[in-house]
C-alpha cells in the first residue's frame, strides 16, 4: 500500500472516532470540542487509551500534512481529556487532590462506563504511562514544555499508588487502583507495567533536561521501576498480542540499552509465530479474535525496524482487517479503539522515536 493511500485510510479511521476534523479550519479547531458520539467509546465519551492513540495519531497527521491544525487538535483532545476524565464521574469536581493549576495530581479516570464492578472505573497504571507518553509527545512536536511538566506531574502523582510494600520487606506494583487513587482494586501486577514505567518515566526526564530544567526530577522514580523490572522473569515477551506489541514498542524506545536488546531478540521471533498465515491465531474466523490487540503487535514490529518479510506480514494482517473490520466490531464499544490503533498500524508516525524534530535520536 502506497504512503498517500495509507494516509487516506489513516484519516477516514480517525473520523469514525473524532468526526469530520479535517473539514475544519484553522480558526475553527481552536473551538472544536471531541465529539462524545462516536468519540472514543467510553464514559461521557473519552476513554483513556483510545485518547492517547487519538492524540498522538493527530500529532502524525500535524508532521505528514504539514497543517497546524492538526497540532491544534491534539492539544483540544487533551484538554478535553483533563477536563473529563481528570474529574468525578459527575464532573462536578476534579479527582482528589488535583485543582485548576495541578490538574493531574488526582491522575486519570479510564473511562470505564460503569462505575463499579469487574470491568468498573478506576486507574490503570499501563494507560496513565500511555497518557504521559502521548503529553510528551505533544511537548516536543509543540515545543511547549507545559505538556511534558504535566506528564511528570501525572508521573510523580500516581507512582506511589501504584506500589506497595509487602510484609516481606519487598515492592510490588498493582494493576488497578480506584478512582479517588486511595484503594487497590487489583493486586495483581501488570505484565510489563515496571519496564513501561521505567522507559516513559525516564522519556519525560529526559525532554525535561533537553528543555533546559528539572534535571533528574524523576529520579528516584525512575530506579524504582528499573529494580522492580530486573527481577528474574520480569521482562519475557508473553503471547498475548497486544502485549507483546506494545512491549516491542517499549523497548524500541531505549532500544540501545542490554534490556531492550535482549527483549527484542525474544519477542520478534514469537511475532514472527503469531503473525505466520498458517499460525492458529491467524485461522480463526475474524468473529473469535480483537482487532485491536492484534494493532498492537503491528505498531510494536514496525517500531523496531523489523525483518521486510516480517513487516509484509504486518501488512497482510492489517489487509485481513480492512475487510473483516465492520463486521466484527458492529456498533460496540470495541469500535474506537480498533480504528484509531489500526490508523497508527497503518502509520505509527509519532509514536516511533526520532520522528520528531529534536527528538535526540
């Protein structure tokens, strides 16, 4: 598929979610607020995880076309996003802790539609890293230092939440927490949760220091991570797909460090296994799998500069899902998140490191 073709699906996706942005005129997306319907699937409209693709995905659009509204988007997304889920399901007030001048400090709701239960509202640590990768992206495409100050903020908000001691003297993360940050609602950890941590964490820093202040602000939270990540077992590639594209995509990130190096070398062969036509994944019927995950391990290939025969792989999987796509979606909530993660399969522009200007690499 050509550049300009991809570009066009590109921006027909992002539409089903943010409606027709590019209609509008400069002037006018100063204005535009993000639709709540389609919008991005969740509560009032805004779900964590497909905002961040959404913001990010923008950002691409800025660097491709050229077009400043573009940029302009995405920081209308993000305000939105503070605004929605930096607040009470009610929107009465912000989440405990934060106000106007320290909108982060109470974190991010998900977005969840419910407000309790199994699958209820609340903090995921691995959307919130997202989040703060996709503010730092923001900060260097804008050159607004303001966007990655909120990233450390958010960072430094939630990371004591996030850990806990256990009775043995050792730390542990936890998957989720509740929306006021005050209760664990999942004590379990995170597959790559650590390592995630430790690669945004250590991004927002380093943009900090390359904008002339805070040097080292996220220090100690930075070494946190990096021992929680060097336990034994802590860093194998899982089979899951979306896992393991995000974690090609992480560790592309610092891709010169031993970590990351190592990482790599296990995950693109198991990539290499799940995305073979002939593979149990790839026979089952488009009705038993979720686009969305399989995205994942697209932007996760790419990212890392894979073999072409790998890349080509990718491609035939995202093919399959141009033509299964509708069909398998429908109107659910699914639907967002599939489209603004297959737009950056199709692109992942923004989302590689050194596509942007003054980017250090």
């Amino acid at each position: 598929m050509s550049q300009p073709d991809k570009m066009g699906r590109f921006i027909e996706a992002m539409k089903t979610v943010y409606g027709p942005f590019d209609e509008l005129s400069s002037d006018n997306a100063n204005d535009w607020i993000p639709p709540d319907n389609p919008g991005a699937g969740g509560h009032r409209g805004r779900y964590l995880w497909t905002d961040a693709f959404g913001v990010v995905n923008f950002i691409t659009l800025f660097k491709e076309t050229a077009k400043p509204k573009y940029l302009t988007l995405a920081k209308r997304l993000v305000e939105t996003v503070h605004d929605t889920l930096g607040r009470t399901r009610d929107g009465a007030k912000r989440l405990d802790g934060a106000t106007d001048e320290e909108p982060l400090v109470g974190g991010l709701r998900i977005g969840k539609l419910d407000a309790a239960g199994s699958d209820g509202d609340g903090q995921y640590h691995h959307y919130l890293t997202l989040w703060m990768f996709a503010l730092n992206r923001l900060s260097v495409a804008a050159g607004e230092r303001d966007y990655n100050d909120l990233g450390i903020q958010l960072a430094r908000a939630i990371h004591p939440r996030f850990l806990v001691h256990c009775l043995s003297g050792g730390v542990k993360m936890v998957w989720k927490i509740s929306m006021d940050m005050k209760s664990v609602l999942v004590p379990s950890e995170g597959h790559l949760d650590a390592a995630t941590g430790y690669v945004v964490y250590k991004l927002l820093q380093e943009t900090a220091s390359k904008q002339g202040h805070r040097n080292g602000v996220l220090k100690q939270e930075i070494t946190d991570y990096w021992n929680l990540m060097s336990r034994k077992g802590s860093l194998s590639p899982g089979t899951d797909m979306l896992d393991l594209g995000m974690g090609l995509w992480m560790c592309h990130i610092w891709q010169d460090e031993p970590w990351a190096i190592k990482f790599r070398s296990k995950a693109l062969p198991k990539a290499e296994e799940l995305l073979d036509g002939s593979s149990a994944m790839m026979q089952r019927s488009a009705s038993r799998r979720l686009a969305f995950r399989e995205f994942g391990t697209c932007v996760g290939v790419t990212c890392c500069d894979a073999s072409e025969a790998l890349q080509d792989r990718v491609e035939d999987l995202l093919a399959f899902w141009e033509k299964h796509m509708d069909s398998s979606d429908g109107d659910d909530d699914l639907k967002p998140i599939s489209r603004v993660m297959y737009a950056t399969g199709l692109v992942v522009g923004a989302f590689r490191r050194g596509y942007l200007e003054d980017d250090g690499v």
